[in-house]
C-alpha cells in the first residue's frame, strides 16, 4: 500500500468528482485548511479521518490511514455512500425565505443522513450575524430539518409576518412566544396574544457547521 496519503486521498475524490471545497464543507474545515491534507502539510485526527473515510466511501486503510493498534484490532468501516446526500444550501435566513425558491440555493453540500425519508426535509443555511453567538457564529452553516413545531427551548428557524427569518431560541408561555439571542447584546423578542400568530416554524436546527 503506497504511504503518499494526500494523493490517494485526491485521487479518491477525484474518482468520486467532488471539489475540495465540498469535501471541506463537510469536514467543517476551510477549502484551504484541506488542500494541506492533500498535500501531506497536515496530518488527520481520529474523528476528522473517520468523515474522510464517510464522504468518500472509502476505508482508513486504503486511504493509508491506520488508526489500530496491536492491543485493540479494530475494522474502521466507512458508513455507506448511499446515506451521503447533496443539501441545498442558502445564503441566509432573509425574507420570503419560506418559499424555498430554487433560485436562492446557493449551493450543495454533501451530508450523511442515515433516514433517507428525512433527505427532502434537510437544508443548510449561511447564518449571517452575531445574535446567536458563541453558538453560532456569523459564516457558520446551520444544518436544518423543515417542520412545522417544536420543543420549548430548542433553536430554530422563525418566520416573523411570513418575511423576517430568525435563528433563535425559542420558549414557550400561556399564552406567549420569546425569541431568544444567546448573544447578551440582544434583549429577547416577546410576541403575546394575538402577536403570536405572526410566527411561524420553518425548521430545527440539528447541526452547526463551524466557519474555521
């Protein structure tokens, strides 16, 4: 088995005709930070190999990545290529964003679903803004699964009047609805009574992809 892992690594995406920057979407990296990998600049740790092994279908050992030792032999398998889809990605949670015009995808980005039922309901959004921060940081990707309801103190994507997207926690009362910043700088957005009925639920958010 040849040593040089940076080459099998690009000749394995290559075969795959995915471009450096979807595989560095979906390792959470910058397009930058993996042509180091491919190069042999830098070197992988254990849970970054693993999604290599995940996006390109392909084991650690043909890639030239051993992670077993002599004292615990272990197969590390790569999940199957099949449960590795291409999610829409927006430009951000802006008005009329509830449509889900094709016109605003701005991009794809490959991600692992092991339910294909959820596939259809699964789209990724450039967060733009500090509100959220340090969760969510302005040039993150949230990963987001479209519904209609959700749990008290869950963060998720609100419509306001059908127009404004937010990202934000979400609590429930009686007869209320707060948005809520995890960024002290924000006050949180009460809607009472009737008011509640100018918020909808565009989706929970299940995953933060990091701008590094």
């Amino acid at each position: 088995m040849t040593t040089n892992i940076g080459e099998n690594i690009r000749k394995r995406r290559s075969e795959l005709r995915l471009s450096q920057k979807k595989v560095a979407d979906y390792l959470g990296i910058t397009q930058q930070a993996y042509s180091k990998y491919e190069n042999n600049l830098n070197s992988f740790n254990f849970e970054t190999a693993l999604k290599l092994g995940e996006i390109l279908d392909i084991s650690l050992d043909e890639l030239g990545l051993d992670y077993r030792t002599e004292k615990n032999k272990s197969n590390i398998q790569p999940l199957p290529n099949e449960n590795i889809h291409m999610i829409p990605v927006f430009e951000s949670v802006s008005a009329g964003f509830g449509a889900y015009a094709c016109s605003d995808v701005v991009d794809y980005m490959p991600l692992y679903i092991k339910n294909s039922a959820d596939v259809e309901d699964t789209l990724c959004i450039k967060v733009k803004g500090d509100s959220m921060f340090p969760k969510i940081e302005d040039g993150d990707m949230i990963v987001v699964r479209k519904q209609s309801s959700i749990y008290s103190g869950q963060i998720a994507v609100i419509l306001i009047d059908g127009e404004e997207g937010v990202v934000k926690k979400v609590n429930y009362g009686d007869d209320w609805i707060e948005l809520i910043s995890i960024n002290p700088m924000y006050p949180p957005r009460r809607f009472e009574g009737a008011e509640v009925q100018r918020l909808s639920v565009v989706g929970l958010v299940q995953q933060v992809i990091k701008n590094l």
